[in-house]
C-alpha cells in the first residue's frame, strides 16, 4: 500500500460523461494525486457505451444516477486504499458533465442526511431517486418543448437574451418540461431537481446543494444577467419548479461542509468545506487560467470552445453563461457533439483501432489534405445541426470514400475548421497573442493538437493534465478557502504553474487554411441546406 505523505491540499472532481476522476492539488498548487473510474470498463454492470444509453428512438440518452453513485464509492475507496490522507483536505469543489439533470424522490434528503458510515452510498441512495435514468447532455428528444418554450418567450431571440442560448434540446429546462409531460407521476413524486454539478455536492454535503450561476446558464432558465430563475421560462416548463430547483447561488460560494459520512468514513476534517460545484466547461476555464483573448479548446467526449466575455451578447448560435470564477463577466461556449467517440469511430475503421496510426496518418498527409475535406457527424451536431459524413474532393465533388489516411486528416482539418469558422461567427478573431489552450483526452495527442494549431494560425499550450475540470474545481475549492477576503480568484491561482507550450503553426500553414476555411464554410451551408430541404 503506498502511503502519501502529510500535505494539505484541495480535491477536484469532476463528474463527466465517461467518467469521475478527482485530482489533489496542494498549497503550491501542484496536483500531486490523481484517480479515476470509468464506467464502462470498471462499473460493466450498467452496461453503458461511452457512459450513457442511447435509447431506441435514437435521440433519447441517458445514464443510470446509481452508476454515477457507486463510481464515487469505488474511487473513494480506492483512495482509502491507496493510503490517501483525507484529513488533509481543507475543501473540495467539483464539476459535472453540463445540462444532466437527476430527480430526487420525496423524502430522499431525509436519507441523504442520515447516512451510516458503515455502508456504502449507493446501498443507502438505491430509493432516492424519482427518475433512475437521468438525461444527459447528448439527449436531443425535446424538439417539442423546445419550440413551446421560444414560443412562451417570444421566440429564439428573446430566449437567447434573457438565458444566454435559443432552446436547446439537451438544456435542463427543455428535459424537464419532457419529463413533466410524458411522466407527470415521477414529476410530482420529485422533491429536488439537480444539475450532474450540484448532485455531486450534495452527496458531499450529506444535503441539497444549490445550483450554482455558470452551470445554471445551461438550463434556459436563468437570466444570466440578474441572476435570478426567469419566471416566464419556469412557469413554460412545469409547475412548481423554482421550488424543486432551489435559489441558485454564485459560482464562488461556499455551499457548507462535508458530511459526517465523509468524516467518519474516509477521515475527512470535520470542517472541510465544500464549495459550490460547477459544469465542466466552466471549470476548465478557471483550470486552465484563461484569460481574455485566449481561447479555450476541450477536446473530451464533446468537443467545446470557450472564451472569456465581458459583456454578454447572445446570439442565435452559440451560448452565453456566467463566468464561474468572477461574478461580473461571462463565459461564450460552443458545444460539438461529434468529438472524441467519432474520432474513435474513424480511428477504428481506418487505423486499426490505434491512435498511434492515427497519428502517422496526420504526419504522412499534406497540411491542406490535398484539397479534400470531410464531415462527420454520426449524431446529430449541435453546431450546426447536420448529421451523416459527407465527403469533398478538391473540385468540390462529393465523394463517398477517401483512402485511409486521408479520411483521417478530412475528420481532424474538418473538426477544427468548424471550430474556427463557428468562433468567428461569434466576433471571435486570432490576434498576435492569442493562445490556445487545449485540454480533454484528446490534447494527449500531440498531432491532433499540431492541425489545431495549423487551422488556427495560433500557439497551443497544454497544462501538465488534461484533467483541468478536476485542476479548475481544485483551484475554486482554494478560492473557497479565502472566502470572505474578496481576493480575487488570479490571485489565488498566480503561482500555479503556466501551460506548456505543445504546438506551434507550420510555415505557411496559414496561407493554405485561408483558402480551404473559406470552401468549407461554403461546403457546410450547402451540407446544411440539403438537410433542411423537405422531402420530395
Ligand atoms: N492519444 C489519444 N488521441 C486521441 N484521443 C484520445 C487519446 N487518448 C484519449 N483520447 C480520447 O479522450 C477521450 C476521453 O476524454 P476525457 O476528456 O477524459 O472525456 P470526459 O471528460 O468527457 O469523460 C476518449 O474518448 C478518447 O477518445
Ligand atoms: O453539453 C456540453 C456543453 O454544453 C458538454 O460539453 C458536456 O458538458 C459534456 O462534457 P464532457 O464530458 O464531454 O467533458
């Protein structure tokens, strides 16, 4: 058993979509511990692929809550077993997969508030939860309340001002109003709704945590600029909601301490504070320190993109939230369904299953492709909404094959373009100090991060784990633990180390990706306006 020292320290966890992993970061800000379950491999009793279950209809996805219950068990056991010392922890803070909702039965925080340290969580909560299968972010089945939502407001642009986005078929609101409609039984029989973010605190808490302003922004409910539930949006998708939802509360708080469960099980300090959690998205940010100007690349099960805001300016494409590290300013997101599962796909089908072949496929083929470019969404994108894989050869032709190493640049140059020509679209522009910041699974791979610098013309850093949800959400925990003092989180996180320098942009990379950016915007609305065109 390997014994871990004496050192004060901070825990980060995050609760994403194919796993929970947790780091520990100490006084001087290193992460000195890290640990992870994966769902598939190491819960296969819930039978998850990629850690959901994707339903018949092909647009209903979700994932079991126990699972997500029982993997904080196994990883706090591993943990113990490993000889890790909980009563260093002055405050833990954590992160969720984003928009995830979990329904909690009538009487459930009675149990959740007299757990016996002698037994596991997942043998007390089996009877806590009103819905056992909770939505996830890649559910896209609520076309319907979706429109009836934008129709209540005032349509898309009204909505996307008062909550930061036009409805969104995987945000909270929408998922709830589904679950009213078609379930009004489980619906009733709810006492709390909670994020995938502030279930995760509350198991901590041994209480309901509250939902925090930045994960809160991806729910259509809240107007990001009062901070407040929007009343008109609430009452659109169910009754009696404000009061399952509870006050949300600013990102920095701190929402109490850990419960008597964590103490008298694991050892934690009887005082160790918990802070609010947050979306993953949001925790990225503060983890990887991003500053204005910058741009923040996540490349995990989702692809996203996100930037630092001053002001809101929310657009039909696109989403605003609350910055979770500084109350006055925003966070732009841009959310691409079709990330790492799809490159796994390809992966797959053209390099035998291995990323090292992958890779040689991106070092042996031309920055440019020759001129062939690809999409590929095997699920519905979200931007834009365009699904199946199409294919272009230089003259513009569509093609129903590449060779396999060509198909695999077509996938990457394709991923990226889109990214930047989508971020364009949102005022964003690449300046002389522009970095970019890259994290998620995918930033380990160091030919895959070479093409986001070529398509982007810009530098891309790396921080020393890709985990930076976790490395965030222990940054905020030590945020938390200056609370009251007004100090600013950069100030807290100043000593931290910087980010690695990962990739530079090849000579002339630039000139070629002018031209090709310009067809594939092209080539993506035609894509687009055949899917819109209604059947013959
Ligand atoms: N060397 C690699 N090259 C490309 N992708 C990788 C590599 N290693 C891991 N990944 C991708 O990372 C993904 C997981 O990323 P991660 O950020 O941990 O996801 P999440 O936080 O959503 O659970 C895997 O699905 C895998 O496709
Ligand atoms: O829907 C979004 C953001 O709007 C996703 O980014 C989820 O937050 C899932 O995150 P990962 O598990 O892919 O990190």
């Amino acid at each position: 058993m390997a014994e871990h020292t004496a050192r004060h320290c901070c825990l980060g966890w995050d609760f994403s979509t194919q796993q929970v992993k947790v780091v520990a970061v100490d006084a001087e800000l290193n992460v000195f511990y890290e640990e992870s379950v994966h769902f598939d491999r190491d819960l296969p009793e819930f039978r998850t692929q990629g850690g959901v279950h994707v339903h018949e209809d092909g647009l209903t996805v979700t994932s079991p809550v126990l699972m997500w219950v029982q993997a904080l068990d196994v990883i706090l056991e591993k943990m113990k077993a490993s000889g890790f010392d909980f009563s260093q922890v002055l405050a833990l803070s954590g992160a969720g997969q984003q928009h995830g909702s979990v329904y909690w039965k009538a009487g459930a925080s009675q149990l959740l508030t007299s757990l016996t340290p002698d037994l596991l969580l997942c043998e007390q909560l089996q009877a806590c939860f009103s819905i056992s299968d909770s939505p996830v972010w890649m559910d896209s089945s609520t076309a319907v309340q979706c429109r009836q939502l934008e129709a209540a407001v005032g349509g898309a642009q009204a909505l996307s001002s008062l909550t930061g986005s036009r409805a969104y078929e995987r945000f909270t609101g929408n998922q709830i109003a589904k679950i009213y409609q078609e379930n009004p039984g489980a619906y009733s029989s709810t006492e709390r709704i909670s994020l995938v973010s502030s279930f995760a605190a509350s198991l901590f808490l041994g209480s309901y945590s509250p939902i925090d302003h930045s994960d809160g922004s991806g729910m259509n409910l809240l107007q990001i600029q009062d901070k407040v539930w929007s009343q008109a949006c609430l009452g659109a998708c169910a009754p009696g909601l404000e009061e399952k939802l509870g006050w949300p509360v600013p990102s920095c708080s701190v929402v109490g301490t850990v419960s008597s469960y964590f103490v008298q099980r694991y050892g934690f300090p009887a005082g160790c504070k918990v802070v609010a959690f947050t979306g993953d998205n949001p925790a990225s940010l503060a983890g990887m320190r991003l500053e204005e100007g910058d741009i923040a690349v996540s490349l995990g099960t989702s692809d996203t993109l996100f930037l630092w805001l001053q002001e809101p300016t929310p657009a039909l494409e696109g989403h605003i939230f609350c910055n979770p590290v500084d109350p006055e300013h925003y966070m732009a997101l841009l959310c691409f369904k079709n990330g790492s599962l799809m490159r796994e796909k390809i992966r797959d089908e053209s390099a035998s299953c291995s990323w090292s072949k992958f890779s040689e496929a991106l070092r042996s083929t031309e920055t440019g492709n020759d001129g062939n470019l690809g999409f590929y969404f095997d699920v519905m994108e979200i931007t834009p909404e365009i699904t199946g894989r199409h294919r272009f050869n230089a003259e513009n032709h569509e093609v129903s094959a590449f060779p396999w190493d060509v198909e695999i640049r077509a996938l990457i140059e394709g991923q990226f373009m889109a990214k930047k020509i989508h971020a364009e679209a949102l005022g964003y522009r690449v300046m002389p100090k522009t970095k970019i910041l890259a994290t998620g699974g995918a930033s380990h791979n160091r030919d895959i991060l070479q093409v986001l610098a070529d398509v982007f013309g810009a530098p891309v850093y790396v921080i020393d784990t890709a985990n930076s949800a976790c490395v965030g959400s222990a940054y905020r925990a030590f945020h938390g633990l200056a609370a009251g003092t007004d100090m600013p989180f950069s100030e807290v996180v100043r000593l931290a180390p910087n980010p690695r320098l990962a990739a530079t942009p090849t000579q002339g990379a630039s000139q070629v990706y002018e031209a090709l950016l310009q067809r594939y915007a092209v080539l993506e609305q035609r894509v687009l306006t055949r899917a819109r065109r209604p059947p013959e």
